[in-house]
C-alpha cells in the first residue's frame, strides 16, 4: 500500500486511494488511536468495486498533527476538505466508533455530499465527559508512556476474549498502532469526543444510514445503535458478533452487511 499526502483546505492529510476511476467512492474513517491501516481488509474486499478512499484523521498517523482541543465540526470538517481536493462531489461513508460519530455529524450538516453513511461501534454520544477529559490530560501529561500504557490495555476495550487468544498478531498490530499515536493528537480528538453529543440532532439525517452494533461491544453498546436506529427514519441496523473493532474482528459479517447495505444505494 503506497499513501500519499495531499493538501486541503483544513490541513494535509494521509491517504490511500484505490479502485477503479469513476467508481462510487467509499470513505473509510479510522476509530481514536488507530490508523487508515485498520481498513485493509475492507480496501481489499471493496475496491473492486468501489473507489475506496482512506485517510488518517487529524492527530493520527502521518495526518496534520495541530494543538487541540479539536471538535467534530472540524473533524467532519477535514473530510469535505478531502473530498473537495480530490474533486469528489459525493461518497459513500463508513466510520468506526470516533469514525462513526464523525459520519453522524456529516449526515446532520453535509447530508448532500454523502451517498450514504455507515455508522459502526458507534453512538450520537460516546462515553461521559470527565472520563474523556481525564484521559486527554494523563496523555498530554506522560505522552509516550501514557500511550503505550493504553495500548497494553486496548485488547480488552477492542476485541473479545477469544478473539485476543486465536488473533495475537491482529491484536499486537492494533496495540502498535495506538502507541505510535502522536499524545497531542490523541489527548485533542478525546476533548472532542468530551462534548460532542448528537442526540437531539440525528433524526434531521436524511441520507441512507447504516447502523452496525457489536454484541459484545462493551464500549458503544447494541443498544446505542438501535437508540440511533428509533429516531434515525429508514436507517438499517445490523448486529455483527464482535467486540468495539468489529471489522477486525469480524471482517466477513463486516464486509456483508456494508455491502448489501451499499448495493442498495
């Protein structure tokens, strides 16, 4: 896989670009403390078809690192400032837990620019405030050390039991990626992930929505999804049987309930 920096309006951004030239594009938006990497499996399953575009969001991996605290206005942001460099008018959107709300605040202020929006492992609020805030300051006050010590304590937050004992490679891959995270970058997308709370906007989406819950998620619940699912009018609900990182998890029930979602849109 070669990335590639490009220059937005907001910032430059890491991505990987590939598929067939004129396809539908399908964005893929990481979860907090990984990187576009997550997505490998569904590039490969999806690029046939589609033109899958990945990208590091701010603060993580090789994407603008700027002082935070960040908000999801400008999360949400930096995807229509990719889209618009890469002269894309409309994509399909699929977005993991922090990636998720991000394609949730998209449908409420850019519904025109999304084809459909798929929100997996994820909920209009993730979390409380001070838990996130609390967070954001041990990082910023250990950096390095802070983030190696939430990467040894990741698996249990990500995956199911079994999954951690039959997948150590895909786990230690995972561990990898949140302790390479830049604790500026980090520390800003938890304050953002503090405040940000779409319950009382989600049911003005319009766009197709696709709601995909882990039965195991002990992070954002089955019933989160199916919360978005009442007051989201003709969204779709799938349940994969996964932990938080369901398409690492569960990549096969991943990849079929998005595409039978997309085939329709």
């Amino acid at each position: 896989m070669a990335t590639q920096q490009i220059t937005t309006a907001t910032g430059r951004f890491n991505i990987d670009l590939q598929g067939p030239e004129g396809a539908p594009v399908l964005v893929f938006s990481n979860s907090l403390g990984t990187t576009l990497d997550m997505w490998d499996a569904q590039a490969r399953t999806f690029s046939s078809q589609y033109r899958v575009l990945r990208y590091d969001t701010r603060g993580h991996g090789a994407s603008v690192l700027t002082p935070g605290p960040y908000q999801f206005a400008q999360l949400g942001g930096d995807v229509l400032a990719i889209l618009d460099s890469l002269g894309i008018d409309q994509a399909h959107f699929c977005g993991i837990s922090m990636g998720g709300l991000t394609g949730l605040w998209l449908g409420v202020h850019a519904g025109a620019r999304m084809r459909s929006i798929t929100v997996a492992n994820s909920a209009a609020k993730i979390g409380a405030e001070a838990g996130w805030r609390d967070r954001a300051a041990l990082v910023r006050a250990n950096g390095a050390a802070a983030m190696q010590a939430l990467a040894d304590s990741s698996p249990s937050r990500w995956f199911t039991e079994g999954f951690i004992a039959s997948q150590p490679q895909v786990v230690q891959t995972a561990q990898a990626w949140i302790a390479g995270i830049a604790p500026e970058g980090y520390a800003s997308c938890c304050e953002a992930l503090a405040v940000e709370d779409l319950r009382a906007d989600i049911a003005r989406i319009q766009t197709p929505t696709l709601l995909i819950g882990g039965s195991a998620d002990p992070v954002t619940t089955v019933a989160d999804a199916e919360a978005m699912h009442a007051v989201i009018a003709g969204s779709e609900l799938a349940t994969v049987p996964a932990s938080h990182l369901s398409n690492l998890e569960v990549p096969q029930a991943f990849d079929l309930a998005l595409g039978s979602f997309l085939q329709k849109h």
